[in-house]
C-alpha cells in the first residue's frame, strides 16, 4: 500500500518517458490545479502524486511511474490479485491516463485507458492483474500530458490485494 504521504514507497520513475510523476500537496498549489485535499486523509496538507499539463510538457508527453515488481510465482496473485486505486482527472482539456501492466521482457498489456474529464472529485479503480506464465511483473500508470496548464491528473492510495 502507498499512500505517499513521506516517500514513494518504491515506485520508480520510469527512464524512458518525457517527464515525471510529482509528490505533492494541495496546499502548496494555485486553485484549479488538481484536488483539493488528498484522498488518504482528506486534508490538503496531504500528498499524492501529480502530474500538470504547463508550458514546459507539450500535450501528448508522457510521465510514467511503475510498481515494485511482483512475483508470478505466488499462484494467489495470478488467480486473484488485484491493484486499488484512487485518481483525480479533472479540466476541460485534461490529456489521459492508461494504466499497463509490464513483464520484463518489457510486454505491456492496457489494464485501462481514462481519457478527458472525469470529474472534480477522487474516484475508485479496481484492475485485475491477469496473464499466463512465469514471469515476473509490473504496473506502470502512464500520465499524458493534456492542452492546458490548469489540468492535471493525481493518484494516491495505490494498494496491492494481499494475494500480491
């Protein structure tokens, strides 16, 4: 589980994109930049991870964090593991988030694909972790950039189920 409240808990930046993914807190930011508080404690003083469109990212860059790697050894998470997690999309030209799930030999599924906006609110995401074989994997939440500066996406709560 992370909530992102002190570090990143072992999430990594990935090397290959164009920018990343920010710890931060509301009350550090302009109004309609992103939520209000953040979802663990529901207090601006509380942080997530952010990612704004701005003048320094063109749309259609990309910010892309990926998980600890987990083992497809452990049969209980390949039957019925799962990642829960909460996200804020919120503006008028918000760009999108797309959620893969990466074996490392680098093969990425899409276990989903939000586009545009989702509302001026923290909403809820269940995704089964699927797939055959082996080896070992990880999820990557990929951000892309969107048209305005006003518009981000942020992410807290990330949690594996115990399976995983």
């Amino acid at each position: 589980h992370c909530n992102f409240e002190f570090d990143l808990c072992g999430w990594k930046q990935d090397e290959n994109d164009d920018f990343d993914w920010n710890l931060r807190t509301s009350s550090t930011t302009k109004m309609g930049t992103g939520p209000a508080t953040d979802h663990t404690l529901q207090e601006p003083s509380g942080h997530y991870i952010f990612i704004k469109s701005s003048f320094h990212q063109l749309p259609g860059q990309k910010a892309r964090i990926s998980s600890p790697v987990l083992s497809r050894r452990n049969k209980n998470c390949k039957v019925c593991g799962g990642i829960f997690f909460y996200y804020h999309m919120y503006g008028a030209h918000i760009g999108s988030l797309i959620i893969y799930q990466r074996t490392m030999a680098k093969h990425e599924k899409i276990l989903l694909n939000l586009t545009g906006n989702q509302g001026n609110f923290w909403q809820h995401k269940a995704l089964i972790l699927t797939g055959d074989g082996d080896e070992d994997f990880q999820v990557v939440f990929e951000g892309i950039a969107g048209k305005s500066p006003k518009d981000g996406i942020a992410l807290d709560d990330l949690t594996f189920s115990r399976e995983c």
